[in-house]
C-alpha cells in the first residue's frame, strides 16, 4: 500500500448507517398505474411486510378504504397499524399528515391521535398539478408543529421548495419545531423543486448541520438522488407514493422490490443499512 493510500484510510468517514423509508401507497397512485398499490388491510400488510424484510425501517403509511379512495379516518388507520405491527413488529410507523388535496387541518390529524413515533409535517403550500393545490399555511403548519411536540411525536418535515426549509427553520426558531430537525428534501413533484443534483445540493446545504434528512425523488428521480442520499451520508425514501416503476418502463412488483434495489445500491458504496432500533437512535426518537 502506497503512503497516499494509507492517509485517505486514516481520514476515511465513517457514515451512519442509512435508513430507508417505504412510502408505499400514498394517497393520488391508483392500481391503474401499478397493480400491487395497496389499498385493503391486507393489501398494506403485504406492502409493507416486503418492505421491511428488504430493509426498510421506517413505513410511511397513508391509508384508503378499499375502493382506493384516501382518508384520515383515525379507526381505519388504527386497523391497518395494528395489523403492520403483527408482522413487522418494531417498525417505525410513520402516518402521512398531508393526507390528500382538499381535506381539512383536523381531518388531516387524525391520526396523530394513535400516538405514532413519528409523523409528517408539510412545510408549505404548493401546486399540485391541475388545479389542485396542497395548502399548508403558516398557521396550518404552526398548529400542526404545536400538536406534535404536545403529543411528543418526531415531526418529519416534508419539503418540497426550498423556501419551505427556511419556513420550518423560522417556526424552528419561533418554538414549534423542536432540534435536532428530520427533513425529507420531496423532489420532482410537479409544482416543487426539480430533481436534479443541483436542486438536491441546494437543499442539503440549506439545513442545520445537527439536522438529518432523507430524500424522496419522484418519478424518474428516485434512484439518482438515492444514489447521491447514500454517498453523501443522507436517508433514502422510496415507495408506490413516489414511484412505481423499478427501472425504465419496468413496473415494480412490489414496495420490497424497491427498497432492495436501494439496499443494493447502498452495498455497492459501502453503506450498511440501518435497523429500526438503529433508525431510532440516529433520530433521536
Ligand atoms: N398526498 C399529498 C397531498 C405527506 O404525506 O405528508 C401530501 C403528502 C405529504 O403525501
Ligand atoms: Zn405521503
């Protein structure tokens, strides 16, 4: 071994262990566009027991009725965790407060009431293709921010635009987000922030350095910016609610098929993949 070789040993970073999330149904795909989306009880304990035993530890969950069609619905939710944990037992579960377009703040909360770890907060409004529009006021996101740290959940802090990192830092700074800070950087949705490596370097330079994140890249962004997630020490989201194909015009069978392919990418820089005990720890929960 040369001396050059042996210095870059020497200083080599040791990285965190990755945690992967499994979005793995979502509340706008449908079985039109891919048909392992899960929308009965069962239909979610397949999807997400594949998830987690390819490496996932954390499950983010929104929940339908079984015609497909998304709610909130506290008891609906309740169900489909109970029946999560049954075969994925120390899973982080972590409930979609963002619902889908057009519900109202407290419909959106339901679930919070089951006490999860963890739960999303969306940080701020944005078109959602057509005429519809996510609407996440400021007041919106401060009594969902108070709500969260009176239940003692992790609040995962969906962003979609830049600029909503900077709303989460000055409601972080005004007391309704507590530290250390989880982002999920959301990319590729039409009407937030592209999906490039230049919009991925944006946001990752633009949060606090105590904070963590994980990166969801829609569509055709998924694997690129988990591959640039894995080498840059980040987390990596991936899941029906993202995307459904596991590579051009190949359909995914499965939210497991997905998240293996990202365990393999991850193998081949060296990253070892986190448990949910070590998930736990990484994010202080
Ligand atoms: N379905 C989107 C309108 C979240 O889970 O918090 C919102 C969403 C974000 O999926
Ligand atoms: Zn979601």
């Amino acid at each position: 071994m040369c001396s050059t070789q042996k210095m870059s040993k020497k200083k080599s970073i040791t990285m965190e262990k990755l945690i992967i999330t499994a979005a793995i149904c979502g509340a706008e795909v449908m079985k039109e566009h891919n048909p392992a989306v899960p929308y009965t009880v069962e239909e979610c304990v397949r999807e997400a027991k594949s998830a987690y035993d390819a490496g996932a530890s954390i499950i983010h969950l929104h929940v339908r009725y079984d015609d497909g069609t998304p709610t909130q619905d506290k008891a609906r939710f309740e169900e489909v965790i109970n029946a999560i944990k049954k075969e994925c037992p120390d899973a982080i579960i972590q409930p979609s407060t963002g619902g889908a377009v057009g519900m109202s703040n407290d419909e959106r909360l339901q679930p919070t009431e089951l006490l999860p770890e963890m739960a999303t907060l969306d940080c701020g409004t944005l078109n959602f293709g057509g005429d519809e529009i996510f609407e996440n006021t400021e007041n919106t996101i401060k009594y969902f921010g108070e709500r969260m740290i009176k239940l003692g959940i992790k609040p995962e802090l969906e962003v979609f635009d830049k600029s909503m990192i900077e709303m989460a830092l000055r409601l972080h700074k005004k007391g309704y987000i507590k530290s250390p800070m989880h982002f999920d950087f959301v990319m590729g949705v039409n009407g937030g922030i592209g999906g490039e490596i230049r919009d991925f370097t944006f946001l990752r330079g633009s949060i606090p350095s105590d904070a963590t994140y994980t990166v969801a890249g829609v569509g055709r962004h998924e694997f690129t910016l988990a591959t640039l997630a894995i080498i840059d020490g980040g987390h990596v989201r991936v899941g029906f609610e993202d995307n459904v194909y596991l590579s051009k015009g190949v359909l995914a069978k499965s939210n497991g098929e997905l998240v293996e392919k990202v365990v393999r990418i991850a193998k081949e820089f060296g990253r070892e993949i986190a448990t949910p005990a070590e998930a736990r720890k990484i994010l202080s929960l």
